[in-house]
C-alpha cells in the first residue's frame, strides 16, 4: 500500500491550490502521508487492492480505543476516504470502503480548504 499512497501523494500535491507556498504544501502533503501510512501499517500493509470495510472498521474502533477526539477521526477517515476514492478512479478497488459517515460533517476535504485559507488568505 506504500507505493499507491506515494503514487496517490504525487497526484494530490498536484491538485493543491498553486498559491500555497512550498513550505505549506509540504506540510499538509507530511500530514496526508503519516495518516494514511498510519491506516497501512494498522493493516499489516496490505496490498491496497485488498482494502476492506473491515479493515476500516477495526481501524476505526483502534482509533476510538486509544481515544483518539472525533475530530481527529474524522480527519483521518476524510484523508482515508480520498486516497480510496482515488483508488476506485484507478481502477485498484470497485468501491470506497469507507463510508461518508465516518468522515462527520465533515464535507470532502474541508480541513484542506480552510488550510488554504489560511495560507493564502484566500478563498
């Protein structure tokens, strides 16, 4: 799983507004990247191919046991739930296995967002 999420990094980084210094992106790129490799290490780093709503529910009652806030949860499962859906626009897996609901009300890369934000003083 290491490789798509470096793979899935590149083209993210990609797509991060051009008015974030390099300094920011770096950051939130080391952001991205120490949450999902934290998902992989939980699951043994598994072939990303092989994801499953099960891993993501073990991983999700991991997260509640070691009493990680429900913010906090909720911005890694929204990390999660990105790098899976770009794992389905590549055709690695049939489905997003982790459901909306984990990501809170959160909507889809809301923290990015205000991150520019205030970045850029933008938006």
């Amino acid at each position: 799983m290491k490789q798509a999420i470096e793979t899935y990094l590149t083209y993210w980084s990609d797509e991060l507004h051009p008015d974030i210094p390099a300094e920011g992106r770096e950051t939130m790129i080391q952001l991205y990247r120490e949450d999902l490799l934290d998902f992989s290490r939980f699951t043994g780093d598994i072939d990303a191919a092989e994801v499953r709503p099960e891993h993501v529910a073990r991983y999700a009652a991991a997260l509640d046991e070691a009493g990680l806030q429900k913010l906090h949860k909720e911005i890694k499962f929204s990390k999660l739930r990105d790098f899976c859906g770009w794992l389905v626009r590549a055709k690695v897996l049939r489905k997003n296995p982790v459901p909306s609901r984990l990501c809170g009300s959160l909507w889809q890369r809301s923290w990015v967002r205000e991150a520019i934000r205030l970045l850029t003083g933008t938006l």
